[in-house]
C-alpha cells in the first residue's frame, strides 16, 4: 500500500507539492489542512484521523508546529513530521525535548531548497577557513513583501552555522543595531521588498577584501520538489528523532568527503 501523506497550508507551495504528491505513482494524496483555503479537506489538524497518514509535510506557519506535534503525540507517534515553516525558532528547544521523550520522527528544513542548503554549508566551511584572519560577516536575507516573518529561519540559521564554524564569532545580532556591531557578532538583516520569491547573500569581509556567497530562488517549486524528496527519505529512516534537512543531504545527494 502507498504511503498517505497530508500537507498542512496550501499556499503557493503547498498547492505545487500538492500536484507534485498527486501525480507521484509511489504516493497518495490524503488531504490537506487549512482553515483560509476551501479546496483544503480539513479546517484543522485536530479534524484529521492522523492514524491513516504516513507522513505529515508542514507549509504552514510557525504557529501550527507546536499544535501539529502534540496532535501527533497523541494520536500516530510513528508519523513522519517533515516541517518547512518557519517563525517557532523560540520554541525550538521544547519541540526538541517532545520528540525525544516521545520517540517522534520529526524533520525540519529551515528552507527545502537544495541549491539554499549547499550555500549554507559553503557559508559554515568559509567561516572555519577565515578563522583569525580578520573577517566580520553578515546576512543578507531578502524576501517578497507579504512574507510574514523577518528575519526568515534560512538566514538565521545560516547565520548560526557561521558562528558554529569558527571561534572567530559568538552570536547573531538581527534586525537594527544600535552603537554598532562588536568583531564577534554575525548580523543578520532580512528586507522584505516587493514580489521577490527569496535570496540569499552572505558576506565575509576584512580591510582587504569581500567574500561573497549569493542564491537568489527562481521558482517556488524548488521548495516543495526538496521537501517531497526529504519524505520519501524519512518514509525509510527507522530510527527516531529530530532531524534537519541537511541530514537527508548529507546521505543522498552531498558526494565529497568533507561529510
């Protein structure tokens, strides 16, 4: 029998993996959650017999993580959470102790795309390689003007993979500073201008020179194609946890031998 896989928010990206889900031959479509859409099957996750869902993919809002992971304490423990919202990066820790104590399987990807998650860990290997020579480094985070969080979860946790890489850093700072920036904060600063569908740019710079890495989205569906193909991972990982997109990476499509 085919996987069942439920998506929660059918906004752009939910209505292109809805699609990509529907004409899958590996896969069935067993509906979608939300409360503003009226193609949506279900107003609220508390109305789906999560029982029959394999796999549950969040687009939604960072809102509905905490009541997504209770619903699936209570009814399915064994269904697959792959979770691409973002805006519960402060609840972060407490979802991470409720899927260890409960054995849930959870994913998150702070952005689905593959060329976004290659840039991020480009970003955390120039961070260690420029250790002590001098670098300040900062984020760049520029989104369409609808988009409801600033700064989004892909530039903070970028900016969290620079400070892990190198002892030159010690924080992120976000949004407006005030009296300036100290040598060992990463800044990180979203834009939203505009019908922009998301870019990333983060800089390394000293008195000599600036080091750029840039990904700019082309189209939406990049989103959804990565998060589809995370499930059909996780639909295979046995063990469970909290995992992030990278670790689906990292055993599928990254091919050197820095892993």
């Amino acid at each position: 029998m085919k996987p069942k896989i439920l998506i929660v928010g059918l906004g752009k990206v939910g209505m292109i993996l809805k699609e990509i889900i529907s004409n899958s031959s590996d896969f069935t479509f067993f509906g979608a959650v939300d409360k503003h859409e009226k193609t949506a099957e279900y107003s609220s996750i508390k109305d789906v017999d999560l029982e029959k869902v394999d796999a549950l993919i969040d687009f939604s809002s960072g809102e509905a993580v905490p009541e997504i992971v209770n619903c699936v304490v209570e009814k399915n423990k064994t269904l697959k959470m792959i979770i691409a919202s973002s805006g519960w990066h402060e609840q972060q820790k407490k979802i991470k102790t409720i899927v260890k104590e409960n054995s849930l399987f959870f994913m998150y990807g702070a952005n689905f795309s593959i060329g976004t998650a290659v840039v991020m860990r480009a970003a955390e290997l120039v961070s260690e390689m420029l250790q002590g020579q001098g670098y300040s480094a900062g984020v760049i985070d520029l989104h369409h003007n609808q988009k409801i969080d600033s700064n989004s979860g892909t530039a903070i946790t970028i900016g969290e993979g620079i400070v892990r890489s190198s002892k030159d850093y010690k924080e992120i700072v976000t949004g407006e500073v005030e009296g300036g920036l100290k040598p060992e904060q990463v800044h990180v600063q979203g834009l939203r201008i505009g019908k922009n569908k998301g870019s990333h740019e983060i800089i390394f710079d000293n008195e000599f020179e600036e080091i750029t890495l840039i990904q700019r989205t082309r189209d939406r569906g990049e989103y959804a194609n990565g998060a589809f193909m995370a499930t059909r991972w996780m639909l295979k990982v046995e063990k469970p946890g909290y995992y992030i997109f990278q670790d689906y990476l990292k055993s599928e499509v990254y091919k050197t031998k820095s892993n």
